[in-house]
C-alpha cells in the first residue's frame, strides 16, 4: 500500500489516553507489526492529579495514572515508544524546589525514549537543565538549537534512531526561537536555526540515507498561530517537506481530540498532533507494518 494511502488510514489509529476507563472501539486488518507511539508534550511539572475541585480537569492526570496506562499499553504491544514534545519544567512548586529533577526522574522511571527542548526548560538557565540532566535516563533531540558553544554541546542529539520488531524509526526535534521569548542570560549562546529548512535536511536524513520506515519529529514549535499565520508551526512544517510522517507538536497547549491531516511538498498526508497540556492526556498513535515493512492498516482506539 502506498504511503499516501496508509497516512489517510492511520489518521483513525490516533487516540487520546485519558485517566483510567474503557477501551471504545478497535479494528484493524491482519498485520505483521503494530508500532505504538505514546507522547506528551508541555507537562510543566505537573507531578500529581488535578483535585476533585478543580473544574473541568477534576481527577485528571498525575505521573502515577499515566504509569499505569503506560505500563498497560506496553503489555498489550511490546513495540511501543514513549516520547514528548517539552516545557517539561515550570508551573507547580515542585519545579520551584527541586529544579527538574524530580520531572526527569519520574520521567526515567515511566521509560521515556526522548523528548525534545521548550522555551520553559531553560527558566532555570541552560546551567540548570545541563545540571539535571544526570537524572534523565532518556535522550533528548534538538536539531535546530545550536548549542556547540554552551554547556550542552553534545548532551542533545539532532536525532535518534530506534529499532523495533526490524521496523527503523527515526526521530529528530525542532524548537521554538528563544529570542523575545527567553532572557538571553538564560539560554547564552545557544544558537536558533531555521526548522523549516533543518526539517528538510532531517527528514531528508532519516528517510533516505538511514532508511528509517517512519519518521517522527518532536515538535515544540505551536500547532499554529491564527492571528499570526505565517509563522512558524508544525503545520507549516508539515506542508514544508516531504519525509516526515507524524509531527508531535507542543508549545501552544493545543487539545486535538483526533490528528490534523496536512498534504506536504509531495501532496501526500502528515499527521500531526498534539495533546494540550499538564499531563491531562496521554497521545496514542499506532502505525502498520507488512512483513516486508510496507505500511498498511488501520486501528482505533479510545481509553476514557
């Protein structure tokens, strides 16, 4: 089946992970591998549930509910990926005290496989997040910030590549320009590229000199600016080149119950998607395979 098809089909096989419930509804054609991408983005340190007092997100969320609905989805299908899309510090006391370390650890302990860079992990100044990042026992890739003159410089990674079940998945980050939105003393030299044209090249990278078969970006860039169109945003990325297959987006707290379909440069379909904030959700995207690695099928699935 042709890429074009299996991204309109996979569209259905997205699901959003909510706290504790029940499976809704789920059917998909015989396949050889099924590969599950979990994915939060913009946690902002949000350790515990919201209370039963809390309007609209009551009893929503926490580290410990997502464990478990984590650790279930790995039962059911061993070839499973965990990533986010950053702002994983900033917003509750326990940031305030412990710095991050307390997030990246918890993180470590879910089995997170990467994560990209938002503008609110550098509040604590790029020496901050440098200081933590003993804690995090998982990759964090960067390809548009330029840090090969700060104390980052070959902490964080353009991409990684990750083999499941003889399936190549390659993964790259892009994020957000710091200038006007970061204090300079905070993020030092660290040098902002144009995503657009590094997506390219990455993309480019991953699926034809690596021959990776699905290519994700971590994005933490915004879903898109209404009153701002023109700037960046993951679906401008996603209309801007031609080798990207799932675009996990962060940065502007975006609830998308199901993923946007965009057409890139080849006119073929891009998921991209993005799961709001504070940990309230958990993203779920399964992706087909043949034996032969050509994709095919589609699933759904909703946890409530």
């Amino acid at each position: 089946m042709k890429r074009r098809e299996f991204i309109k089909q996979s569209a259905a096989g997205s699901a959003l992970v909510f706290g504790g419930g029940l499976a809704l509804s789920s059917y998909a054609q015989p396949t050889k591998t099924k590969i599950t991408i979990l994915h939060t983005n913009d946690v902002h340190s949000h350790i515990d549930a919201f209370g039963p007092d809390d309007g609209r997100n009551a009893n929503k969320g926490g580290v410990a509910r997502r464990a478990q609905l984590i650790e279930a989805i790995r039962q059911e299908n061993e070839n499973t990926l965990l990533f986010d899309a950053g702002d994983i510090f900033q917003g509750t006391p326990y940031f305030n005290y412990y710095g991050g370390e307390l997030e990246f650890k918890l993180m470590s302990m879910l089995k997170y496989d990467a994560a990209t860079i938002g503008n609110h992990d550098f509040d604590n100044g790029i020496d901050g997040l440098y200081a933590q990042l003993p804690h995090a026992k998982f990759e964090f890739v960067s390809s548009n910030y330029n840090f090969s003159n700060t104390i980052l410089d070959t902490h964080v990674k353009p991409y990684r590549i990750f083999s499941k079940a003889g399936i190549k998945i390659g993964v790259f980050g892009l994020g957000i320009e710091l200038e006007g939105l970061v204090l300079k003393s905070l993020f030092k030299e660290t040098q902002y590229n144009d995503p657009i044209e590094i997506a390219q090249d990455m993309s480019r990278l991953l699926k034809e000199e690596k021959s990776c078969d699905l290519v994700i970006c971590l994005s933490h860039l915004g879903y898109h600016y209404r009153n701002n169109p023109n700037k960046v945003s993951d679906l401008i990325v996603a209309r801007s080149t031609k080798d990207i297959d799932l675009i996990i987006g962060g940065h502007t707290h975006t609830f998308l119950p199901k993923p946007t379909i965009e057409k890139n440069m080849a006119g073929e379909s891009v998921l991209v998607n993005q799961v709001g904030c504070y940990g309230l959700y958990l993203g779920r995207v399964d992706f087909y395979f043949d034996a032969d690695k050509t994709a095919k099928g589609k699933d759904a699935t909703i946890i409530v």
